[in-house]
C-alpha cells in the first residue's frame, strides 16, 4: 500500500515530465545541450529543456528542467542553480499501470548518473581553461547537488509491505573534463555546432538507515562512486545525441557490476545560448 505523500510525489513528478515532452509539439524547438553553452538570453530558463535516456539496462527514463539561474552578484561571482525533474519506466509507467512487481534496479543506475531523481536539485556549470572564445577547447565540468530517489520495499512475497515505495535524500558530486571542438553540416557551415568528448568521476551518498528500511539486511556505507566516459554531437536543427558509459568502483546493492551504457536525446525550446 503506498502512502498518499508518495503518490502525490510521484504524480506531480510525473505531470512535469509530460509537460515538458509535449512542448516541443506546441513550440519551434531546436536543439541546445546544457553541458556547454552560454547564456544570453534576459529571461529566467523555466521549463524549456528535457532529456530522454535509453540505458542498457532496459530502463527509460525522463527529465525537464524546470528553472535555471544564477545565485550571486552580476559580473561577479554566481552560482548556476538548477532544478530538475524526472521519471523512469521503474517508477511513474509501474504506478500508472497497477503493476505490482517492483524492484530497486532503478537505483543502479539513478546512483551514478547526475540527473537522476524525482526532484534535483543541483549547481552545475563548466569552464573553459582558455579566457578566449575559440570553436575548438578545453575545460572541466562538474555537478554537485541533492536529489529525491524513490526505493520499493522488498520483504517476504505476500507481506502488504512488499513493493511499497519509500523516498529516500541521496547527495551527489561530478567534477571531470571535456573537449570539444566544432561540427557542422556540409555547405552549411554558418550552422556551426559542437561534437565533445569528456570523462567524469561521480560520487554519491545516502544514509544507510534510509537504504535499510526497504532493502532490509542491506550491509553498505552508503557510498557510491565510478567515472563515465562521454560522446556528444550537437547542431541546431539538425540532431543532438549524447552517448555515455558508466562505470562503478565497485559492485553497488542490488548487484550490477556491467558497465551501463545511456544514450540520451535532448530538446530546447528557446534560441542557442
């Protein structure tokens, strides 16, 4: 039986998500990634950026930004502040179809991947290690933030507390480096695009009582860690593609020690910036 405060959270998760996905039917929408672009527009980014994974693991999952900002002062020091939303075939389709059969798989993946969660919220940002605009270069990137996962109880088959959900804080970190340099359709070089490659290390953390309520006999730290290595090809109007791999330091609960391969599909619904 599932609490009405965990309901609430997912349905709401779950509405953001498919107004996110349905703008892009209701607006000229062309493609922008978030790990490097810039900001020139005046306006406050309020739901005009998704993502759509495909994980090898069988899991799909989906995710709005709901805002994007800056916290601090203008032309000085500030801080990107982001907040997300997502949902995954392991949670929001479950709820909606009554299937009953849950399990924590999700988790393996929403550990290690940085924009994961029903809510996150995040700084993330990157930075050019040249001072110059140049269409080829390098810098580093890097996330850090907390977000709302959701576990499902596993206990004896039969028991009324067997797949009820529990949400669960997990605190989370990314800091790693990326090269990019310039991509284009041929005859149309004006259209000038990206094409990037970067590799991440990731962190995470949630307190081993909170794991232990709906994994019972669960015996972790709370800590898990791995790197990602990332492919990215992007021209406005014509594709936007991410491939990644990740990769866990060790085994994380439940076991899954393959390497997790995502491709991701992203979408804007305002000019390049």
């Amino acid at each position: 039986m599932e609490t009405e405060q965990s309901r609430f959270v997912q349905t709401i998760g779950g509405v953001l998500i498919l107004m996110a996905l349905f703008f892009p039917l209701w607006a000229a929408a062309f493609i922008a990634d978030t790990l490097i672009r810039k900001n020139t527009s005046p306006k406050t980014e309020v739901l005009n950026a998704g993502f759509i994974d495909l994980v090898s693991s069988g899991q799909v999952s989906a995710s709005a930004r709901l805002i994007r900002l800056r916290i601090g002062e203008p032309d000085k020091f500030s801080l990107p502040f982001t907040i997300y939303s997502g949902v995954s075939n392991n949670a929001f389709p479950a709820q909606v179809m009554g299937m009953a059969a849950r399990t924590n798989e999700h988790l393996v993946t929403q550990f290690i991947t940085p924009l994961s969660g029903l809510l996150n919220f995040s700084i993330d940002g990157w930075r050019c290690f040249s001072k110059q605009e140049k269409i080829t270069q390098a810098g580093f990137i890097y996330q850090l933030g907390e977000r709302l996962l959701t576990g499902y109880r596993t206990t004896l088959p039969g028991s009324w507390l067997n797949g009820r959900p529990h949400n669960f804080l997990n605190s989370f970190a990314t800091l790693g480096l990326f090269f990019q340099t310039g991509a284009w359709e041929k005859d149309r070089s004006a259209n000038m695009g990206t094409c990037w490659v970067s590799i991440r290390y990731h962190a995470a953390y949630t307190n081993p009582s909170q794991l232990n309520i709906f994994l019972e006999g669960l015996n972790t730290n709370g800590i898990y860690s791995g790197y990602s290595l990332g492919f990215g090809l992007e021209i406005s109007y014509t594709v936007h593609l991410k491939a990644q791999v990740y990769r866990y330091d060790k085994p994380p609960e439940p076991v899954y020690s393959l390497p997790l391969y995502q491709f991701s599909f992203n979408y804007a619904l305002q000019g390049k910036n």
